[in-house]
C-alpha cells in the first residue's frame, strides 16, 4: 500500500469522521423516519410529499427546522467524504478483485444518494428548496432523454438501474448483509433483535418502494411517455392508487420507518474499521 493509500486509509479510520459519520447516519434516519409519516398521510388523506424533499420541508417548518437542517445538511456531507473514502481504498482485505470492484461501486452510489440529500438539504436551510417540484424536474429529465437518440433505452437502462438497486436492497434485508456494516455485538442480545428487525423490514420495505420507481422508468420507456416516470412520491402514489393501495402503502411507510430506526442504531454501531 503506497503512503497516499495509507493516509485515505487512516483517515477513513479517524474517530472525527466516525463521529461525523454517525451525524450523518442519524440525520439519515430522520429522513426516512419524515418519509414514512408523509407516506401515511399520502395512503389516507391523499396529502403530502413523501419523498427525502418533502421530508426536507417538513423540518424546515418546525421551531429551528432551518438550524437542523443544516446539521443533517453537515452530517450527510460527512457520510458522502466517508463512502468516497471507502471507494477509493475500503475492502483492502477483500481478496476477489469483482467483489471488491462491486463494493466500492457500492460506495460511489451510497455517496451520490447522500450527496444529493445533503445539497437538498442545504438548499432547503437557506430558502432555496421551493420552486419546481423534484417529481416535475424528473419528469423534463425523462423527456430530454426519450427526445435524444436512443433515448428509450437509456430510460429503460435506467429503470433496469434502480431495479438493481432495489433488488440489492430487498436481497440486504433478507440474507441480514447488513450486518456487515455494524460492529461486533450489534445484532446480540434484546438490542441486537430489534437492530434485525429493523434492518431486514427496514431494507426490504425501501427495496420494494424503489423497486416501484424502477418500473415506472420502465413504463415511460415503453409508453414514449415521460410523464409515467417519476420519482418516489409518484411511486408512492402509484401504490395508493392500487386496490387496498392504502394498506399496502401503510406497509411500505412501515418500512421506511424501520430503515430510519435502522439508521440510529447503524449510527451506534457504525463500523468504519
């Protein structure tokens, strides 16, 4: 290991970006426990946002919900520098080049997600989270990319995307993969049965919630229609809107809400070593 690899090494390691990185993981966990409350409202009172944006202004209109959002604005910024850390020089011990390629593309991913929320979250502290909504900007995204060359199979390839990602999800929550990224003595005892529980319904519930995503990239692609694309709210409705839409859609915010107290407890025993 060459003394560049060696310091990123120690870094990634450091008690100041453990301590960050839990920031980051709890303010993680706040979004999702916001999504699954706008989840219920969007399954029984046909009201609300439910997605990482709606979350965003939920807080901002609570007494220092401008103070708060900054922090999770910091801690998710912790979490994108910890996850680029871990792609660069994370899984030294892994001894399959594949497997080690595949996790630290994981990491990339993990860092774009929290980078995203992270801005929005910024943007949203400092007045600028209004305007256009993110299910609209999707939906002009979808539409330059049908309108361009190829553009059906890029939307199709990045509905295939995002089915992955689902399905890595959903595959985490049930073969317990998640445990990986806690520390020894996490999953043991009473405490260690709900951290289980909550990862496995908690991964599996927000599999299936991007899963739907998925298929409406999907969907636009084959209709030639970017207005069937969108992005969790719209999913989320799609759900709602199906017979017993409320209850499947009840148990989705399920879901999101075991992933959020997943995130406390990842953030207690976050493994970074």
């Amino acid at each position: 290991m060459g003394d560049v690899e060696a310091a990123g090494e120690q870094a990634r390691h450091s008690d100041t970006l453990r301590a960050a990185a839990r920031v980051g993981l709890a303010a993680f966990g706040l979004v999702h426990l916001l999504i699954a409350w706008l989840a219920l409202q969007v399954a029984w009172s046909s009201g609300g946002k439910a997605d990482s944006q709606g979350a965003l202004q939920t807080v901002a209109k609570e007494p220092f919900g401008e103070a708060l959002l900054w922090v999770v604005a910091a801690g998710l910024v912790a979490l994108t520098i910890w996850q680029v850390m871990t792609a660069m020089w994370g899984f030294q011990t892994e001894s399959d080049d594949k497997k080690r390629a595949a996790k630290r593309l994981a990491a990339v991913g993990r860092a774009v997600v929290y980078a995203a929320i992270g801005f929005s979250a910024a943007r949203t502290a400092g007045g600028s989270g209004g305007g256009k909504s993110q299910d609209a900007k999707g939906e002009g995204f979808t539409a330059d990319l049908l309108s361009a060359p190829a553009g059906r199979v890029l939307v199709a390839a990045i509905g295939i995307t995002i089915l992955v990602i689902a399905a890595r999800h959903v595959h985490r929550g049930l073969s317990d993969n998640f445990t990986h990224d806690l520390e020894g003595g996490a999953t043991t005892g009473s405490t260690g049965s709900a951290v289980l529980l909550f990862g496995r319904v908690g991964y599996v519930g927000k599999g299936a919630a991007i899963g739907v995503v998925g298929v409406l990239f999907g969907w636009a692609a084959l209709s030639y229609d970017p207005d069937k694309a969108g992005g969790l709210d719209d999913a989320l409705k799609t759900v709602r809107d199906q017979p017993y839409g409320p209850y499947l859609l009840t148990l989705v915010a399920i879901g999101f809400a075991a992933f959020g107290l997943f995130c406390f407890a990842w953030a207690r025993y976050v493994r970074t070593r």
